[in-house]
C-alpha cells in the first residue's frame, strides 16, 4: 500500500480553500485602506465588511445588523459570557452550562465563578447530550444565562439547541451557544432556534484562523468586551481585519451553499470509518451518541492502548489526527470531555479522534482502515492491559 | 519534539514481551497518570542475565521502558539499583520537560522488581532498594506524580 498523507484533524482546524484565498488577496495589496476613513479608496473595504456581514447574517438566519466580527471564537466566547454577567449581575448570579465546553467558555465560567457567580453543569451522560429536563429542574429565579455548546469538539454530538431555546426563551432567560464546531457542517438558525447569542470561528470551516464572528440578538445589550475606537458601531474596537473578514463571508456563503450535499457525503465517510472500525478492531468503543453527531467526527477509544503512541504511529503513516490522552494535553489528566461522559482514564487515555470535512476522501477514511488495525495490535502486543 | 533515539526505540523497542520463568516481577503506575510499565526479570548469581517489559503509555514511556531494559541487561543488582530516570532519559538524548514524569516509570519499574526479588526469598528489600512496596516507592515522587490520585 502506497503511503498518504491523510489529514483527519478538521476539528482541530481546516484547510483554507482556493476561492477563500482568492476573495481574500485583493483586500491586502489592492483595497488596504481603513475601512473608517472618509475617502472613496476606503470605500472597497467597508464595502466588503458589510457584504460579509450579511453573508454571515444570511447563514445564521440573522440580520447583518446582529453580527459583529471579532478576533476568534475565544473572544466571541469571552465577550458572551462576561457581558451578560457583568450586565445582568444586579438581577442575578447563576448561570447554567455544561462540563464539556471548550476552555474558552469553561475558563470564562471559572473566572466567573472567582467573582461570586455560580454555575449549574448539567450532566452530559454517556452519550453525550444535554437533557432538557436537566436544563428545567436546574433554572432558578437568579438565572441569568445559558450557554450550552452546539455541537461538542471532540465526541461530535449535537445539542438540543432548539429545545433549549425553546425553555430558555419561556423562562426570559438570555441562551448563548458556542456553534463553532457546528457553522458551516450542521444547519443553524437563531430565529428558529431561539438562540440569543452565538459564537463561530472561521478556521473550522475553511476560512483562516484569527477571524471569528458573534451572533448578538437586537437588543441584547451586553457591555463591550474590547474598549477603544468606533468599530462594529461602537461594539468591538480595533481596526477590521478587512482581508480576514471577507475570507469568513466568502467561506460561510460557500458551506452554507454546500450544506445540504456536503454534510451528507461527509456523514457517509464518518460511518464508513466508524463502522469499519468496529468490524477490523475488537475492544473498542464509539464515544458520543451515533445519531446525533456531527458529520465529520468519529471518536473512538481503543482499550489496553494510549493515545499520544497511537497518534504518533499514525503520523509515521501520514495520517494527522487527535487524542484525548493526557500525555498529549501536557497535563495528568485525560480529556475533560471523555471524563463528563464518564469513561474510566484508561479507556480515555486510548482516545482517538477523526474529524473530516470539505477536502476528504473515501481514500483517506480506506487508508485508515489499513493502517490503523496493525499499529493497535503492536501496541496491544506491547502492552501489559491487554489480555 | 522527540529526538531521533526516542523515535528510534518507540518504533523499534527492545526487550518487549514477557519471562515465563521470570524470578522478578514489578509494575508501576496507574491508569490515572496514563502510563503502566510492568518489567519481568531473570536474575543468576545477583545478575539481570535476561529482561522484558510490557507498557501501556505514550512514546516517552515506551521508549524509556525499552532503553531502561537495555541499560540493566547483563548488569548486576548493584548496577542496575543506581540507574535514574536522568541516566535513562539522558541515554535518549533527553525528554521534552513535560515528558520526564514518564521516564520516572522505568527507574521505579526496576526497583519494584527487585523489591520482588527480595521477598520472593524472604529478605527485607528496605535496606537494598531503599523501599518496602511500589506505593511507598511512588509517594517519594510528590513532586513529579502530581495530580495523580493515589500521591
Ligand atoms: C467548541 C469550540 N469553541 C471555541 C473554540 C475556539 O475557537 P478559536 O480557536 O477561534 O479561538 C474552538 C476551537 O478551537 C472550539 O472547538
Ligand atoms: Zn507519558
């Protein structure tokens, strides 16, 4: 078998695609001015803000009015999180949320926390989702938030989220989502879904890194997260990154055209693996529940065996893909996700997650097949777990 | 961020696999800090004539588990009590700085299978190895077994 390269990391985060690039170079050498200046030569610039604001706006079932670009889905996180804190702290201090966020929400939380807010994490359960019931029993009358991820970045599993908004939008209680692992793979819509705030990134769905945006519902007035000059209408300060922010409108537009095929192909591939997986390889699991879940991820823990010497294995096959273990994290501790859905550290520790998008292939899912298999049976050869 | 010599000994590791008639047997770790060596040991006249290992861990820990074995292999108790994790890692051209708790796996491998040795044959390993059992063993690395559950 010929050797590839075989990227299966697209969680982690994407290629940028050809027209992406293309829409943004002219934005760097050709209309560089500032987008606030008076002069027609800056004109081109806003011009291309505004357009991909409502290319944004249009994915999300939003109004261009309601999307501000910012720095990365971090800040979109930070800025959700701590401004409806800040903002509504005299009305409350408890916010309801999940185990399994991404860091930037969970360490947003425990700075929270630091400041006197308390915060209910409904449990995950073994398949990885949020029971609305949970999200019922845990409001109280000193709620002032909810954020609950859209789909989860490492076991792929899809979140109640219209149901959720559903409760929240009853209760009067603002509803923020991190959607920056679902935008451009599942389809979103904030009306819909009575979403109040929303978070996305654009490297997760093939525009660069650094550039993300945040949905905030009109009327939603929570205070500023970066202080400084007039941009976004006095909401986020700091010179647009005009090049980067075309590039997201350019690469929401085309995943949100692509959707409806593409997520369907992609699924096709994650089944493909999983259940592939499962026929090759005995003593392994499917973290997250099979239905719910999004079309790219595959997470799988392959018991007696760790993850980092499964990662590197791989990589001397070509393939590029991720792991929950603790020696790849820098810490002791096993990925916070496996632990919420309540795996054992061993069998977290042998994590192993695919996650596939626009530029895979049935080569890249058949190619695993192959080499996967043998390098799990030398490690278990190797190792004294195994039976 | 490996060097050459711990990419050379995870892909190609010495001594794996087990002693039928071993007269040594140690295992350290613990689910909980991600890496388990377990180490088997054929001793003749105070001397490693023959060692195996087996471990479930990452590339840190198989590669120190392989040169760990390479390093006793032949030598005498004596010998093979004075090996650090440092003379292992350093045999490997060194370990990333996160990664040296996992080279601390093989040293106390090997002193949990000479503890073995010595009670199989009812002598008191305390005044050799230094320690009675593996768990004492493993508390004197407060500092680098942090965060585990049972430190
Ligand atoms: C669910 C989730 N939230 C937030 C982030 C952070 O996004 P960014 O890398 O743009 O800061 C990521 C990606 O790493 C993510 O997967
Ligand atoms: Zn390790």
């Amino acid at each position: 078998m010929e050797k590839r390269f075989v990227y299966a990391d697209n969680a982690a985060t994407t290629r940028v695609s050809d027209e992406v690039v293309a829409a943004m170079l002219p934005y760097f050498t050709e209309y560089y001015g500032n987008p606030s200046a008076v002069y027609g030569f800056a004109g081109k610039a806003k011009t291309a803000i505004e357009n991909a604001r409502a290319q944004v706006a249009t994915a999300l079932g939003a109004t261009p009015g309601e999307i501000y670009f910012v720095s990365c889905g971090t800040e979109a996180d930070n800025w959700a999180l701590k401004g409806t804190a800040r903002m509504l702290a005299e009305k409350g201090r408890h916010i309801i949320s999940t185990p399994f966020e991404h860091h930037a929400i969970l360490h947003s939380l425990n700075t929270l926390e630091k400041e006197g807010f308390e915060v209910t994490y409904l449990p995950v359960y073994d398949n990885g989702r949020v029971r609305v019931e949970d999200l019922k029993a845990a409001i109280r009358p000193d709620t002032i938030l909810v954020s609950v991820m859209f789909a989860n970045n490492e076991i792929g599993t899809i979140q109640p989220i219209a149901e959720i908004g559903a409760v929240c939008r009853e209760r009067g209680i603002l509803f923020h989502t991190d959607a920056v692992q679902a935008i451009g793979h599942v389809p979103v819509d904030v009306q819909a879904m009575n979403i109040d705030m929303l978070s996305l990134s654009g490297h997760k769905f093939h525009a660069p890194k650094g550039i993300g945006a945040m949905y905030l519902r009109k009327g939603v007035g929570i205070p500023n997260f970066m202080d400084g000059g007039g941009q976004e209408k006095k909401r986020r300060a700091g010179t647009e990154n005009v090049p980067y922010i075309v590039g997201l409108g350019k690469a929401i537009e085309i995943a949100t055209q692509k959707l409806p095929e593409e997520s369907k192909r992609v699924a096709a591939l994650r089944d493909r693996l999983m259940d592939g997986l499962l026929e090759r390889i005995p003593d392994i699991k499917i973290n997250g529940d099979r239905e719910n879940r999004l079309p790219g991820n595959v997470n799988v823990s392959i018991k007696y065996v760790e993850g980092e010497s499964l990662l590197m294995m791989l990589d001397m096959q070509g393939v590029c893909a991720a792991s929950g273990s603790a020696c790849t994290s820098g810490s002791l501790d096993p990925s916070h996700v496996l632990m919420a859905i309540g795996l054992d550290h061993a069998t977290a520790h042998g994590s192993l997650r695919f996650s596939f998008a626009d530029y895979s292939t049935q080569e890249d899912i058949d190619y695993i097949l192959e080499v996967l298999p043998p390098i799990v049976e030398k490690l278990r050869a190797m190792s004294p777990l195994a039976k | 961020m490996y060097s050459e010599k711990v990419m050379d000994h995870f892909t190609n590791p010495r001594n794996v696999g087990e002693i039928a008639d071993a007269n040594a047997v140690g295992e350290v770790g613990n689910p909980t800090c991600g890496d388990i060596m377990r180490i088997y040991m054929k001793i003749e006249d105070g001397v490693i004539t023959d060692v195996k290992f087996k471990t479930f861990g990452c590339g840190a820990a198989v590669a120190t588990s392989s040169m760990a074995t390479e390093m006793v292999k032949g030598k005498t108790i004596a010998e093979a009590l004075a090996l650090t994790n440092k003379a292992v890692a350093e045999a490997l051209d060194g370990l990333p700085p996160i990664k040296m708790h996992c080279s601390v796996l093989a040293e106390d491998a090997i002193k949990a299978a000479l503890i073995d040795y010595y009670k199989r044959q009812g002598i008191d390993p305390k005044p050799i190895v230094g320690f009675d059992s593996v768990a004492e063993m493993e508390c004197c690395h407060g500092d680098l077994h942090e965060g585990c559950q049972h430190a």
